[in-house]
C-alpha cells in the first residue's frame, strides 16, 4: 500500500505539477543551501524543468552570486537528493 507522499507525488506528477514538491524542499531549506547573508537577499522564485530561478535584490549581489552558480547547484542538488538542478538563472 503506497504512503500519502507517494499518492499526492504521482498524482502531481501526472497533473505535470511534480517539481513543486522539489521546489518546496528548497524553499524549506533555502537559509541551508544560501547561507544566512544571501538567503536574506536572494529569493527562490521557482524550480521549472532544470532551472533553478533565483530573485537577487541588487545587481552588486547578482554579481556575486553568478560566480557561485556551480556550488549553488551542487548544493541544491544535495539537498534534493538528485541531479535535478542544472541551470541556475538570477534575476
């Protein structure tokens, strides 16, 4: 007999709506995969296909954190427990 996680995740999978119970595993764990400083500053916007969509509040931070695109991936695909993340995209 299956658990409710595995009906409701098959069932938004089916409705193609299975990435926000991945995008809702970051946004708990959003202060974890950012840290404190940029966590404050930097907003996860959606998770959609491969794209991990991050809005930055300033062009300074943008900056910045463009050059920690791959170790931002690499954690969220931790935290994720699978190579979900392939592109992170700051707005």
């Amino acid at each position: 007999m299956a658990g409710i996680s595995q009906v409701l995740g098959g069932l938004l999978d089916r409705a193609g709506l299975g990435h926000l119970i991945y995008e809702e595993k970051l946004r708990g764990n959003w202060a974890t995969l950012m840290g404190p400083k940029a966590s404050a500053i930097a907003k996860l916007e959606s998770l959609k296909g491969w794209t991990l969509k991050v809005r930055v509040e300033s062009a300074t931070w943008r900056n910045e954190l463009h050059f920690q695109r791959d170790a931002i991936r690499k954690r969220a695909n931790e935290i994720l427990g699978a190579d979900l993340v392939k592109e992170i995209q700051l707005v």
